[in-house]
C-alpha cells in the first residue's frame, strides 16, 4: 500500500498513525521526507506494507521533486491500494486534481484520504475531495488521531483477498516445478519421459488432474526438487493416432505449455531443427515460459560440433527474442548426458523467477540511456525516466517517460538485450511496458 499526495499535507504523520510508531521524520518544512518510507501495519490482523512516497510534487522533473514524483510513479504501479491524501484544510488544489487525472488512468485502487478534517467543519471541507473523482474521501485527523479506525477498516475491505500464507523456504523447494515436454512426434518424447521416470524410479503419479487428459506426473530429482510433467497423459499412452500428427503436435503443445514454467522442446538431433520446431518455440516465447532444447538422439549424431553450432546458428537467427535459450544433448534411448537436463531446467526457473531490485535496475538504465540515447519521434527527443520490474515469470519491466509509448521497436529491442546482458537473463521471454503518455506532468520540462 503506498501512500501519495503533495508535500505537507500530512503524509508522515498518517504514515505513523498507521504504522503506530514514529517511523517517520515528521516537519514543517515541505519535502521533508526525501526517501521512501516503508513500515510494516497490521490492519484486521493482516501485515501492510505501506510506503510513504515523498512528494508528488507539480515541478520540473529535473529537480528534486520531480525525481521524488518518479519514485512514487513507480511505488504505484506495484501498490495493491493508493491511499491519496489531501489537506482538508487547504481544499483541491490544481496539483491535485492533476495527480488525481493521472492516478485515475493508472488502474490502481485508491482510496482519497482527506486529512486535518478536525471537527465537523473539517468533515464538510473533506467532501470537498468527492470532486477528484476518486470515489468517497475518508475525512481524518492524523495529528489528532481522528477518524483512524474508519480509515483502517476501509483499507481492509480494499486489500486483495489473503494470500495464502507465505510458506518457508524448504516447502519452496518443495513446490513441484511444472514442466511440459513438447515437441514434433518421433523427437523422443515419450522415451525422454520414460527415461526421467525409470531412472528417477520415483514416480507418486499419475494423480487425477483437472481433466480426465490432464494427468499430473511427479518426479523426484536427486538433490530433491520435484517436478510436475504436465499434460502428458496423451504421451504415455502413446495413442497411435496417426492422423495429422504434425498439426496435432502444435496444438497439443499449446495445450501443455500454458500449464508450465519451464518447457522442454525435445528435438530429433539427426534431423536438426525444424521450422515446426521454432514455430513451438516462438509460442513458448508468446506464452512467456522458459525453453530449454533437449536435442535428443545424441547418440546417434556423427558431427556432433557440426549440428550444435547448426542448432545455435539457427536460434540466434530465428528467436533473438529469447536469446541464450540453453541447449542441452542427450540420448533419452541409452540415458547418456540426461543427467544435465534437469539442472538446466531449474536454472532457467530460477532466470524466468529473477526479480531485480529498483535501484539496480536504474543504475544500468542510466548506463544504457547514456550509451544510447532514445531516438528524436516527431522531432522530440522521447525522455525516459524510470524503469521497475512489476512482476516476473516472465521478467516484465515497466518504463515510465513522456510520450514513453511511442518508443520505436528497435530501441525497445536494445533495452531488452541490454537489460538480459547485464542482469544474466539468458533464455527467458522479457516484457517491456511502457507508460507515461498520459503523466499530466511528463512533458512540462
Ligand atoms: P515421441 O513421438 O516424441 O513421443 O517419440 P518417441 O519417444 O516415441 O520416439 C520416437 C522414436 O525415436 C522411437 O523409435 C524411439 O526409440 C526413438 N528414440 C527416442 N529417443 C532416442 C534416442 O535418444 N536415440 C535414438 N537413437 N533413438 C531414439
């Protein structure tokens, strides 16, 4: 949860109410509250963690206050509720009215806080805050202490319901890691799994799925992380279907790879790659979940430097978007090599879970600015200012600059390989947001 609005109107304080102790520089002066806040609250029993944003302040970005508003800009695009407060005392001032146009646009929920609401006069000047169009305003006394369990309880009927309760880390590890094992028919799948399973010989499936198709096969590795085979079910039968195999393939491939987190794509190493095969693979990349290459039938290669640097060749031409897409060799017929695929399969996990902390992030975004300025779009030069990971599986950035959205494709696409260079993001789709258009305060430099 964070919270928002111009300089002094009590932030801070409400901050503290909030979090029940002093966490917080509190003073006269404007802008004192130069650094993100964060705190812990319980409310109804539940752990907050609130963010006191300083200043959303109307100025020129290239001053303090205008870094500070790219700070919040930032805080809310992660924030589960805004709470935007205003000074009941002062009424709407146009730099309200401007924060309220852009958080409007900015599809969080935000509940307008209408703060030193001190008696029942401060209650009416608090309506005053309807006008926002940001839905009822909470009328509250921070420094007094009024009107706080209101404002408490309405929180809590805003929070997203419960998450499950965090589990520990060991029960992390225990979380099977879902994995589909697609591929054109013939390319070994169903011996790969098999392979998996009989050398693992850990099997506690088949478990009834949500559908009769959909059968859920455990796995256990050596070092003991489990695995989940999704949507296997039609392989292991091995259904002699021999009608349009090849259309099928795809099709059931979609099927089983929106179930996974990380997708084998198992190919007939003899043959080579198959446009069939790159097409699987460009879904993996539309669907955002990590690909490894299993080149099966190893053993059965005679160049075998000639049909990797074939294989890499080939996805460093076709699937720049996902570069770095590991490619591991084995023969699922004798078992040679097959110990590396799960490995590579959990490191990508753990790539496609990546997330990176902001500051970091804006270090290299400087860096890359720097090296390579955004290009002039309709004669402007485009001015981006801040970037933050909003979510990962798949690692999903968001940009934040004026005019942000008309960014050319090319320049995006160096950012992402940039940004997959210097955080080691091999192999995994990137997402890149871009918001700002609609910042009322982007373009007044
Ligand atoms: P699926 O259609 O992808 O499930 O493919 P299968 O697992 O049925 O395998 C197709 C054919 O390739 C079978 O004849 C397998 O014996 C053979 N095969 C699978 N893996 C290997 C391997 O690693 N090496 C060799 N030489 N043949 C293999």
């Amino acid at each position: 949860m964070v919270i928002a609005g111009r300089p002094n109107v009590g932030k801070s304080t409400l901050f503290n109410r909030l979090v029940g102790r002093a966490a917080a520089i509190v003073a006269d002066t404007p802008g004192v509250t130069r650094d993100r806040k964060e705190a812990t609250a319980r409310l109804r029993g539940r752990e907050v963690r609130l963010l006191d944003t300083a200043g959303l302040e109307e100025a020129a970005p290239e001053t303090l206050a205008g870094r500070m508003r790219a700070s919040s800009a930032s805080a809310v695009a992660e924030a589960d509720l805004v709470l935007f407060i205003v000074d009941a005392r002062a009424g709407i001032t146009p730099a309200d009215s401007h924060f309220a146009a852009w958080l409007r646009r900015q599809g969080r929920k935000v509940l307008v806080v209408a703060n030193k609401a001190e008696g029942r006069s401060g209650a009416t000047a608090a309506m005053e805050a309807f006008s926002l169009g940001l839905g009822s305003p909470i009328a509250v006394s921070a420094e007094h202490g009024e009107g706080l369990a209101d404002l408490m309880s309405e929180i809590a009927d805003r929070l997203p319901p419960e998450a499950p309760a965090a589990e520990p880390a060991e029960d992390e590890a225990a979380r099977p890691l879902k994995l589909a094992i697609v591929g054109r028919p013939n390319a070994g799948k169903s011996t790969l799994i098999n392979r998996l399973l009989g050398e693992e010989r850990m099997l506690t499936g088949p478990e009834p799925g949500l559908t009769r198709e959909a059968i859920a096969t455990r796995l256990h590795d050596p070092d003991g992380h489990v695995y989940e085979l999704v949507d296997t079910a039609g392989l292991r039968r091995k259904a002699r279907i021999e009608a349009p195999l090849e259309k099928m393939s795809v099709a059931a491939s979609i099927a089983a790879l929106r179930m996974a987190e990380v997708v084998v794509l198992t190919v007939d190493a003899v043959e080579g790659l198959h446009d069939q095969d790159l097409q699987i693979a460009k879904l993996i990349e539309r669907e955002g979940r990590g690909c490894v290459i299993a080149l099966n039938k190893w053993d059965a290669v005679e160049n075998r430097a000639a049909a990797r640097k074939a294989v890499t060749e080939r996805l460093e031409d076709s699937l720049a978007q996902m570069k770095g897409i590991p490619v591991v060799a084995f023969s699922a017929l004798t078992g040679a090599g097959i110990d590396r695929l799960l490995p590579a399969v959990r490191d990508l996990a753990a790539i496609w879970n990546t997330r990176i902390p902001t500051a970091a992030l804006n270090r290299w975004f400087e860096q890359a600015l720097a090296r390579h300025p955004p290009p002039l779009v309709e004669g402007r030069r485009l001015k981006l200012r801040y970037i933050t990971q909003a979510k990962a599986r798949p690692p999903t950035f968001v940009i934040f600059g004026g005019r942000a959205g008309k960014l050319p494709e090319d320049y995006q696409r160096y950012l992402v390989n940039s940004l997959r260079e210097e955080f080691s993001l091999p192999g995994v789709p990137i997402r890149l947001e871009l918001r700002g258009t609609a910042n009322p305060y982007a373009d007044q430099s």
